[in-house]
C-alpha cells in the first residue's frame, strides 16, 4: 500500500542537509546520537585489548614503567630535582596528567584520515568519533589516576613530605581543560590533513617534544626564571603544576596562568570545531 508523505509521523522524518554556516555546529543532533557515541567507545575499549594477555593491565603497567625509567635515568643517574617529593611519585603524577592529553591528541587527530570509509558510507554527526575518543581515553586516566592514588596513600603513610591539599577541589576543571585542549588541538590537525597528509608523521613527534617543554619530568623551580615564561607559554604548564600543588603540596597554583590555559583550551576547542565542521563538507572529495 502506497502511502503519501502526510501519512508518515512527524517525528520520524528527519531531512539531511549541507552545513552552510561556520558556526553551524549542531550540537543538539551530537546528543541525539549518544547511543552511537557510547557504541564507538564500546568498539574502541574492546578492540583496544582484543587478544591481549593482559588486557586493561596495560593501563597500569604504562604509568608503572615511564615513572620508574624516569626516577631511574633522571632522578638517580641525573639527579634533577623533584622539590622534595618522592622522586617515583613525582614522575608518576606528570605521566599520568601528560598520558591523558597526550593520547586525545593523538586519537582524535586521525578522526578523518581513519575513518574515511566510515564516513562515505553512512551519515552520523562526525564529532561523535572524537567524544567517543575522549571518553575511551578517560577510563585509561581514571583507571591510572586511581593507581596513582594508592602511591600517594602508601607515601602519605610512610610518612613522606606529601601535602595534599584544598587545591584537590580544582581536579574537575584540570581534566577539563585537558580534554578540551587534546580534542581542540587534535581535531585542528584532523581538519589540516585532510589537505596536508605530512602532518600525521608530526603529530607523535611533535607531542613527544612538547612533553619536554612541560614539567613531566623536572619541577618548574629547576629552571632559570628568566626562562620560566617559555614554559608557561605552554598551556599544559599551569595544568600540570596545579595538578601536583593540589595532590602533593609541591609545584605552584597561579590563578593567572590557569586561566590563560582556560582561555588557549577554549580557543582551541571553537577554533578546532569550527574547522572540523567546515573540513567534513568537502572531506569525501578529496579522499
């Protein structure tokens, strides 16, 4: 039985159409397709470790062996300074924060060169495959952040100079900010290789030089301070340092840079999904 358009609920149709607009970003449809979100990051969790031996082990052993090697080679063979701290603690605290934004760089920035035959097949909001990124990567960091905090107990406990503190309250808006700058940044570099293909070797290489640039594995007191302003300029900096303030007593909090991270995070991050939304149009066509 044929049946006319005016016989079709009105609920159930729904019309696909070009984004004309910059700004046009459609974040309500992005919700709608929630349910896809939590498929992609179901797919990305289990495939992650398919065929594994030890599967999500993995999460603790990363952390493990970086702060170990760390307070192997630079703390007892170089000797940096950790202000005080535990030298395996210390090393441990900026892996785990550096992990997190690290890898939703790395993953959200091959959103279109490695979906492409996903997205010439079916239509779904694109933005999706980068959340589900970001949430895939967040239970690798809970899962750390968790094992990081049976050390901090275990030191607290043999009586090491650990000074947790009310900082720990601004955890929520650390992690924030940085999943807005690995998403923002990370979909800028999707956007820009889908042109410039050059850019995905960089990538690795790139966040590999920037964590050297970040105090991962010296404190910001060991250097000079007529070079500290380099190291601020680095949004992570202030992350990082207000990350070990809050759970350790050691480093620095400055409200100023701290918002200077807030405000490079959300100008990544509008600057980044304004060109995603822009690049997606026209991507088939150049694949």
């Amino acid at each position: 039985m044929l049946m006319n358009d005016s016989q079709y609920p009105e609920e159930w149709t729904y019309i696909i159409e070009p984004k004309g607009k910059w700004f046009d970003l459609k974040l309500k449809e992005i919700w709608s397709y929630r349910d896809l979100i939590y498929l992609f990051f179901h797919r990305d969790f289990v495939s992650r470790f398919k065929q594994t031996i030890l599967g999500p082990i993995w999460y603790l052993i990363q952390p493990l062996f970086s702060a170990g090697i760390f307070t192997v080679v630079f703390g007892n063979i170089a000797q940096i300074s950790t202000d005080g701290l535990p030298k395996f603690l210390f090393y441990m605290s900026g892996t785990v924060v550096w992990r997190y934004f690290a890898d939703c760089l790395a993953e959200t920035s091959s959103t279109f060169s490695g979906n492409a035959a996903l997205f010439g097949k079916v239509y779904f909001p694109r933005m999706s495959l980068p959340i589900s990124k970001l949430l895939t990567n967040l239970v690798a960091f809970s899962i750390q952040f968790l094992f990081f905090l049976c050390f901090l107990g275990y030191f607290l406990f043999k009586g090491a100079e650990v000074h947790p503190n009310s900082a720990i309250l601004l955890f929520p808006v650390l992690l924030i900010l940085m999943a807005a700058m690995g998403l923002g940044v990370g979909i800028i570099v999707s956007s820009a290789t889908t042109k410039y293909r050059d850019l995905q070797h960089l990538v690795g290489f790139g966040t590999q030089l920037l964590m050297y640039a970040t105090p991962i594995i010296y404190p910001l007191s060991a250097i000079p301070g007529k070079y500290r302003w380099l190291l601020f300029a680095n949004p992570m900096t202030p992350v990082v340092e207000a990350f070990r303030y809050g759970f350790m007593g050691a480093g620095s909090l400055d409200a100023f840079h701290l918002l200077y991270s807030g405000l490079f995070s959300l100008l990544v991050l509008v600057v980044g999904l304004v060109f995603f939304n822009r690049i997606e149009r026209t991507f088939m066509d150049t694949v």
